[in-house]
C-alpha cells in the first residue's frame, strides 16, 4: 500500500524522525496509525476520566507554581535516563 501525505503532514513526519522519535517515516506512521485505531475514547470509563482530570489539575497548578519542567528538558532527561539516542 502507498499513501501520499500533503506537504505539510510529510514535513512533520519527516521532522520527527530527524528527532529520533521513530527509525523512519514509515514506522512512524505505522505508530501513529496504530495509536489511532487502538485508540477507542468510548472504552474509557468514568475513573479514567476522573484520574485524566486531576493530572491535568495538578499539571496545571505546578504550571503556574513554577514547578513545571520544559517538555524539552523533560525529553532530553528521559532520553539520558535510558539510553535514547535523539
């Protein structure tokens, strides 16, 4: 199967592999398609709503503590921490 993606999905595509978040543009649209048809939001169930909710809040509440750590530094330690070349 080929799929042709518009010029800007393919820019993005490309720019996460260039991060190291996939070996290639095609494992990484497998991923992202199987995320997707995994994905099924009716499964959740009111707990897991409830739990999403209050990560959000406290997200939120170190956010504007000044608690909150960059998603960039987040990476970059998470990355270091086990052995994930960019």
């Amino acid at each position: 199967m080929n799929i042709t993606l518009r010029p800007d999905l393919e820019k993005r595509v490309i720019e996460k592999v260039k991060q190291g978040d996939a070996p290639n543009a095609d494992s990484f649209v497998e991923q992202a398609l199987k995320f997707y048809l995994d994905y099924d939001a009716d499964e959740m169930d009111e707990e897991d709503v409830r739990e999403a909710r209050e990560a959000i809040d406290e997200a939120r509440q170190q956010s504007l503590s000044g608690e909150a750590v960059s998603a960039e530094d987040f990476f970059a330690e998470f990355r270091a921490k086990h052995g994930i070349p960019r």
